[in-house]
C-alpha cells in the first residue's frame, strides 16, 4: 500500500501556469491526502523565464528534476498541450510514471505535432483551428498572445463570467517553442504507461473530434466524457477529479 503515497504532478497547457489548476487543488485536497504538485513550466506563468526560451527539453527537464527531488514514482495529470509534455517525461523516465491522465490533453504519436492532426481535419471540420484565428504573435512570430475576449469564447464559454474573466485575465505569453511541440516516443517505454483521456464534448479548442482522432492515433486509453469546455478542471473540478482519483489510486497499486 505505500504506492498510495505516490504524489501526482499537474501540467498545465500553453499561455497557462500552475494557476489554472486552483479550483482543482481546492478539490482534491478535499478528498485525498495523496500528495500533489502543479509545475509552472519554463516560460509560462511566474515561472520568470523569457516565452521565447520555452521549449519541450526544458519542459520534460523541469518536470524531471521536480521528480528527482519528491523521489517516489509519479502520476501525471495532463491539461491541453501539457499532454505532450506528459508523453514525453514518461517516454524518459517510464519506471518513475505510474500513469497518466490527458485532460482534452494532445495525446499524440512519435513525433507528430498537434498542428498536423488539425491539418488533417480541418477539410471536414473547419472550426478545428480552435484559438489559432484569435492569436496576437508579436512582429518576429515567436510570441503569442490570447486575447482575454477569446481566451472567455474559447476556452472558457462554460464557465461562471467571474470565473472565466479572472482565468482569461492570467493567460500569459507563450513561446512558439512551447507550442510546436514534437515528442519522441516508443512502445517500449511510453507505450507501457497507462493512460486516461477525459474527452471535453464541448470544446472549442481542441474539438471532439480531434480528440477522438489523436484517441484513434495513439490507442489504448482508458476513455471517459465530460461535457464542459476546453478546462474541465476549472469548470467542474469534482467532476474532474471523480475521474482521476480512481484512476491515479489504481495505478499507484501497481
């Protein structure tokens, strides 16, 4: 049973910080003592670093060290592009992963970036471009910027006007390198990991049906529905956590 006591890391996505996974934390610790962590990657947040200088190396190296200093096997709890980031520390270190759950995550195969599957879909589905329509990149195209407004239509349109125009109001500015994010993956290390997908039916970010192709891609998750927006995790966070905290306990019995 000393599994139980494993700790859980929460990654954000992009032009996020640790700051999106508060409603959650207020949650969680109302229901498990299990040990939890959210990260603001490099770039992101307050984390201080420049958003140009974001990069998924220094994504999967800062997630790492926090692994290295809680020295005890972890699960990883995934939110958007953060699911990248997700795939990828467990294809490097897949001994210390327990699982992981991708929150309308991109859960994607060996070296694909999300903008390819969006390609592929958007001749059936043109609203597939989610945010992308809305960004404002600076003059060299490195960084981009959500407008509050959209950041509300997009990512948010579930949420209490309170709740989703304080979010929109944190988003900060993300790098290209922390959005253009490839991973290198294999069967024998991350395919090994057990994985949960909790699919938003009414996002506007990252579609249904762009998360059930990425679903179709890398096969093999657990699957469940949530009907909420892009951040299920801010706009139902006991719903949310109803689905993890199973999850996360079994895996940590392994």
């Amino acid at each position: 049973m000393s599994g139980m006591c494993d700790p859980v890391i929460l990654i954000h996505g992009a032009w996020q910080g640790a700051w999106v996974w508060a409603r959650f934390l207020d949650v969680w610790t109302q229901h498990t003592a299990l040990p939890v962590h959210a990260v603001d990657l490099p770039g992101n947040g307050v984390d201080g670093t420049p958003p140009g200088a974001a990069s998924l190396e220094t994504y999967v190296t800062h997630v790492g060290d926090l692994m290295a200093r809680l020295e005890r096997p972890v699960s990883l709890v995934a939110h958007s592009g953060g699911g990248v980031v997700a795939s990828a520390v467990a294809e490097r270190w897949p001994g210390q992963v327990r699982c992981i759950s991708y929150i309308a995550g991109m859960m994607l195969p060996d070296k694909m970036g999300f903008g390819q599957v969006v390609e592929q879909m958007l001749p059936r589905y043109p609203h597939a471009t989610g945010i992308n329509p809305y960004l404002h990149w600076s003059e060299a195209g490195t960084v981009s910027v959500v407008p509050p407004e959209a950041a509300v239509a997009v990512f948010l349109q579930d949420c209490s006007a309170d709740v989703a125009i304080a979010a929109s109001r944190r988003l900060t500015p993300q790098g290209l390198g922390g959005l253009d994010l490839r991973a290198g993956l294999t069967a024998e290390r991350f395919g090994r990991v057990p994985r949960l997908y909790i699919e938003a039916t009414e996002d506007r970010s990252v579609i249904l049906p762009v998360q059930r192709r990425m679903q179709a891609l890398v096969p093999g998750a657990r699957v469940v529905s949530m009907h909420t927006g892009h951040a299920p995790q801010v706009a139902n966070p006991a719903g949310t956590i109803a689905h993890i905290l199973p999850f996360v306990e079994g895996c940590s019995l392994r």
